[in-house]
C-alpha cells in the first residue's frame, strides 16, 4: 500500500486499524454515558383515568328507590299502591281506608304493620320476597269489593292483647261475637249481638274463596258456637275463650263455614 507515494510497511498498517477500531469502540460508551439514560430518569406516564363507578343494574334490592307512602301521601305512586293491594280506588290519595288495606297486607305477610309502605313492603307486593312464615298456600289476593274486609282486619288489629270476657261487647274487653260486632260497627256496620244471628245475617260463601275480613263461623252439634274474622294466610283475630286474649290465630281446624259482610 502507498500513501502520498510513499510505501507503507504492513505492520504500519495493522498499527492504524487497531487505533481506529478502538477510537470507535471507545467512542459509543462515552457517548451512552454522556445522554440520560432513560431507565435512570423514567418520564412519568400521564394517570390513568379513574375507572367509571358500575351502573345500577335490575337485580337491585326491590322496593329500594320507591318513596315511603304513609297517611297524607298524594300522586301516582299512591295510586299505583291502591291498584297493587286491590279493592281501592286508585286515586291517588293516601287515606284511611288505604292504610287499612296496607295494614292489614302487611299483617298478613308477617312485615310490621305499621300502615308506612317503605322498602320491604314495596318488596312485598313486588312479590319478590316470602312471607316471614311459609303459608303462602292459602295466602289472600284482595278481590274488587274488599277493602271493607282489610277495614275490618285493620281495625280487628287495633285491640290485639285485650282480654276475653263472656258477654262483653268492647271497648276494653271483648267476646267472640261481641268483638266481631265492634269491629264492624267501627267501619259503619251494624250487626246482631250473637254469633248465631251474625252469622246468619253473613252472606255464605264457599270455602276456599275467604277474603279479608270474612267471618269464620264454628258450629258444635250443628250449632254455631264461635267465630273470628279472616286475616289472610289461614289465620283470623279472634276473642275466644277466658283466660285469653284478642289475638290472631291459626284456624285451628277444617270443619268451618264462611260468612261474607256487607
């Protein structure tokens, strides 16, 4: 090889290479170590957006969102309330006779009855949940005409825990026929003193289509001898015996008859 004319040895030639390759070997460390590296100095990445709350779905707990109605409530949630329960007209007012058939309802659901329509009775009449006990066999749908009936379960309610006493016609103390007779006077209806004549004075329907408010009638050796009023779910507000209370029972055997107010 020559250079400027000149003849350059090998040797001379090896010498150059070698420099040049470790001037470039050294070069690219130096400048690795003179740039940030960006692993020692991360750039902060920008937040990630917060994740967006999840949307209410239809499985939410029932009755949950529904105002509470109580006595004084007006709109057409209330009269939505009235066509639920049956029997009232649905217009739109929260009166005594819808607290009646609320009261009622929730007695015969085993919900506080208390006549305030909150989330569980919501549930309730949604359907959407079982009665604290399971009776839902014989369990009451409230027919047009029986609001009267949930009067009178309503107000049956209103003397639970008074005692039994032979003869007696209320306030304070009651007999069977003359607990049935109060109550019904209360809500405007007059009936006889005895459950024989009540009874008699009751229009007869068939077993198996009890409404609220029915009377239960037991007879012995033919002869009618005692009677409640029909609560819903097999059961009745009764004075029956002394030494007792005004209470709701279960009706307690097969063998009765039904008899229809009003």
């Amino acid at each position: 090889m020559r250079a400027r004319g000149r003849h350059v040895k090998p040797s001379r030639l090896r010498h150059i290479s070698y420099t040049a390759g470790l001037s470039t070997a050294v070069a690219f460390p130096l400048t690795a170590l003179t740039a940030p590296s960006a692993s020692a100095h991360p750039v902060p990445s920008a937040p990630s957006p917060a994740a967006a709350p999840p949307a209410p779905t239809a499985t939410a707990t029932a009755g949950v969102g529904l105002p509470t109605l109580r006595s004084g409530s007006r709109g057409a949630t209330v009269a939505d309330l009235q066509r639920r329960l049956g029997g009232l007209t649905d217009d739109g007012i929260f009166g005594s006779r819808t607290r009646a058939a609320v009261v009622s309802f929730q007695s015969a659901r085993g919900l506080v009855a208390d006549g305030i329509v909150g989330p569980r009775t919501w549930a309730a009449l949604d359907g959407r949940v079982a009665a604290r006990a399971s009776r839902s066999a014989d369990r009451v749908v409230a027919a047009p005409g029986s609001s009267l009936g949930a009067a009178a379960v309503a107000e049956a309610a209103r003397h639970a825990g008074k005692p039994y006493r032979y003869g007696a016609t209320g306030p304070s103390s009651f007999d069977c026929s003359g607990f049935v007779q109060y109550v019904y006077a209360r809500l405007g209806v007059s009936l006889p003193r005895t459950s024989r004549a009540q009874a008699a004075a009751a229009r007869p329907v068939p077993r198996g289509s009890e409404q609220l408010g029915d009377l239960i009638i037991f007879r012995t050796n033919g002869v009618v001898s005692h009677l409640g009023i029909y609560a819903g779910d097999g059961t009745m507000w009764v004075a029956r015996r002394t030494g007792t209370t005004v209470t709701r029972q279960r009706i307690y055997t097969s063998s009765y008859t039904v008899g229809r107010v009003g």
